[in-house]
C-alpha cells in the first residue's frame, strides 16, 4: 500500500499528463498483478448505485 500511497501523491502533485502516465507507467511495470488490479479498483472509484 506504501507504493500505492507514493503513486498517488507523484500522480496528484503534478497538472503534467506526461508525468502522471510516465508514473503510472512505472507502477504498474514494476508492481504485481496481485496489487496492481487493486490500484486500478482505487483509482476508478466505487460505482454510484441507482
């Protein structure tokens, strides 16, 4: 989750498309499926429900 909270924060401090993909990128080069699935669940956000 360390990772996860790291990416985040590189994600949210720059208005910079380029580097936000430059670290997704990274993260999900290096990370396990296991937690990357997990990132992609949290950066999508709950479904609303009708």
């Amino acid at each position: 989750m360390k990772r996860f909270s790291q990416l985040f924060q590189q994600v949210d401090a720059t208005t910079s498309t380029n580097e936000k993909v430059r670290a997704l990128r990274q993260y999900f080069y290096d990370e396990t499926p296991e937690n990357a699935v997990w990132a992609i669940y949290l950066f999508l956000g709950k479904p609303e429900s009708d």
